[in-house]
C-alpha cells in the first residue's frame, strides 16, 4: 500500500478526539470514516476530504484544494488537497471541519 504514512499520521492525530472514528483500507490508501461514512483519506498522491456537494464549491475555495479524481474521473462531494495545503493546520482544519460535518449529517450505516 503506497501512501505517505506521516500524513496518515496527522490525520490520526486530527481525528484522536472524535468518538465513533475508525480507520479502513480503501483505493489503495486509507480513509478515516465516522458511523461507516468516509470523513477523509490518504492516497498515494496526498489526502482527500469528503466534503460533500453542498460545500464541495467552498471547500474548493481553500488554497490548495481542487476536483478529487479517480481513475479519470472526478468525485462529486470529495475534494484532494495538495501536500502544502494538507500541512498548513488552518486550510487542514477548514477541511477536517467541512468533512466531520457532512458525515455527522448523515444517518450511521449499520
């Protein structure tokens, strides 16, 4: 599995605090998901945030963040960020808090 584990990392630490978080391979990656739904991941080009479409134009309004494509195609509701924004806590927060907040929106998966 080819992702950067120091951006996995900090995305643990991000998270440490939020009861019901759980961790899960996915794409090659991983994904940090909340009551079954994706909050956010890291791939093997960086990290992603499931923002969701309501805020997908804001979040794409942070520097640094952009359209999230899979194998050519680009993921409605998520967004990529790139190292620099990933690193930078305020943009990293902006999202994380975007992200918690779509998947606490949503109804648990059992």
């Amino acid at each position: 599995m080819a992702y950067d584990k120091g951006l996995a990392q900090i995305m643990r630490d991000d998270l440490c605090d939020v009861i019901g978080i759980s961790v899960k391979k996915l794409f090659g990656g991983l994904a940090f998901m909340y009551a079954g739904h994706m909050v956010c991941g890291i791939h093997k080009d960086g990290a992603m945030f499931r923002v969701g479409k309501d805020q997908e134009a804001e979040a794409k309004a942070i520097e640094g963040a952009g359209d999230m494509m899979f194998t050519g195609r680009k993921m409605g509701g998520l967004i990529d960020v790139t190292d620099e924004a990933f690193v930078d806590d305020n943009r990293r927060a902006l999202c994380m808090g975007m992200a918690l907040l779509h998947a606490q929106s949503l109804p648990p998966k059992s």
